[in-house]
C-alpha cells in the first residue's frame, strides 16, 4: 500500500511481549527482533493450542505500517483483517513494521529497498528459529513495496514454502516516477546519497526520503529476485489499479520469468483492494484466493 507514516548482518535477538489480545480462533502478541541494532516490532498472530501451525509473513507497503490502510466501515488495516481471516483457516503470521516505519526504530528518510529486504529476511529467520509457529512452513506475502521485499526475500530464502504477491511493485523506476514525479526520481539519482529529497504523493501529502531510496531505483529487480525463486508463485493484482501499471501485464510479467507452480489473479478492484468502500472485495477474493494457494503448497 502507498500512504504517510513516518516511516539495514542482521541479528536474531530477542522476542518482547508487549502485549496480548485474542480474536476468533487466534491469539495475537507483540514481538521484536533486532536488525543492524535498530528494533523491528511485528504482531505475531498464533493459532491457539497449535504451536506447530503454518505461518504467513506479511510485507507492508511504502509508507505504511503492519496492520496498513484502514478499510471503510471496519476497525481493521487490511493486514490486520487478512491476519484474522488467515488464523480462522488455521495459518499463524507475522506481520512486521520495517524499519522507519510504524512503531520499529529508525527514520522513514532512511528507508531503501534493500534494508527493508534486510529487514524481511530477518524476520524470516526469526519465525524459523520460533517455538511458537512451525518454522518449516513459512510463507510470504506481499503487498506492493512490500511485493518486491517479498521477492528478493524468497531469492535470500527459497525454502519457504510459497509466496503470494498483491499488486507487487515491479519496475521501481517507473512506479516511482509517477507516485514521487520524474524530476525528484532524476534528482535523487545524481545527488549524494544522504540528500534529503521532498516529494508531493498524488493524495496531497508530502514525504522526504534521501538519494539513497532513489539510487537503488535503477538496480532492484523484482523480476530478478523472483526468476531465482523456485517455488510456488501467486500474483493477484487489480484491473483498475492505477498505481502499479499496467495491469495485468505487470503481474504477469513475474510469472514469464519465474520458473515453477505459478498463478495470476486479476479482481476487479484498484490498487488497495477497494478498501476505500469497505472489506467485500477482500473478503470473498483477495484472502480466499491467498487460502486457496496456501492449502494447496503449505497445508
């Protein structure tokens, strides 16, 4: 998802319960680990009575946060609401704030792909190393940003089990072009890498991110990172998604380099799911699909 929040050797260190609260079939605690010294918070949701479940980990997209965008008419972020959905069919998660983002340590000026790759990788291993979920029986899933960390994450870790990527983020030069225009993407390409660089997003808002983020536009391939993946790979993208284009070609363009089970799931819905008008579109298409992948390769 694209929205405002203020937004990388890797170490595996602690599990911090914060805080505990239960829903349908699922508990659900706050936990941390530590990357490059800085706090990685994330809500691991677990099936109850059922420590060796499948687990899901879930990317969030640029500029939001683990539970992302609220959806209309609901208490729920659409990862949240997934979370819940995806324990009443008996699949545990992890959903994490990537550094610079939500509640996690560091400054969204600092954020670039390859520290939130770090980020996920971590989290990954974390999971793998957890007596809480069965750590054999990971799965990814991310949703566009967070696509293409959930790309490069399953290149770093081809044993997990399956990926699924909503409305993925494929050619970061040309998305990013268009969401933080063409002269502040030519800008943050030539300038020293600390530059702080502002940019209006189409919604009105403004976020500051420096080169850094711009100069690994031009060197980060999610096509890349999934042709090196050889399991089992799900698209789902939207007809009328006007942020990651064009669709479907974007989504199928992975699936013609990627080698392997693989699926494309076009819904008639934009770029959030048609959060904006309420939780339908997610409720009978987007999760049900995501289950129907996730029973079949990481039962």
């Amino acid at each position: 998802m694209f929205g405002m929040t203020k937004a990388s050797k890797f170490g595996l260190v602690c599990l911090a319960v914060a805080a505990v609260s239960s829903f349908a079939s699922a508990a659900e605690t706050k936990v941390s680990f530590s990357v490059d010294g800085q706090k990685v918070i994330g809500t691991l949701s677990t099936i109850d009575n059922n420590p060796k479940a499948p687990v899901v980990v879930m990317f969030h997209g640029f500029g939001g946060s683990r539970d992302e965008l609220a959806i209309k008419d609901t208490k729920d972020g659409v990862f949240s609401r997934s979370a819940r959905l995806l324990a009443e069919s008996g699949y545990a998660s992890l959903r994490i704030d990537f550094r610079g983002s939500g509640e996690s340590d560091g400054k969204w000026a600092d954020t670039t792909f390859s520290g939130q790759i770090k980020d996920g990788i971590a989290a990954v291993d974390w999971l793998k190393a957890s007596d809480k979920v069965d750590g054999s029986r990971i799965s990814i899933l991310g949703w566009s940003q967070g696509g293409l960390v959930g790309a490069h994450v399953a290149r770093a870790r081809p044993e997990v089990k399956s990926v699924t990527l909503w409305a993925p983020v494929v050619t970061p030069l040309y998305t990013y072009g268009s969401l933080l225009g063409a002269d502040n993407v030519a800008k943050g390409l030539t300038s020293p890498s600390d530059t702080e660089i502002t940019a209006k997003l189409p919604w009105g808002v403004d976020t500051t991110l420096k080169a850094s983020f711009f100069k690994e536009m031009p060197t980060t391939s999610t096509i890349a990172a999934i042709a090196h993946y050889p399991g089992p790979l799900q698209v789902i993208v939207g007809s009328k998604d006007t942020t990651v284009t064009p669709q479907p070609a974007s989504g199928q363009a992975l699936l013609d380099y990627h080698d392997g089970e693989e699926r494309l799931d076009v819904f008639d819905m934009d770029h959030v799911f048609n959060a904006f008008t309420g939780p339908e579109t997610i409720d009978s298409h987007l999760v049900p699909a995501t289950l129907e992948w996730l029973k079949k390769f990481n039962p």
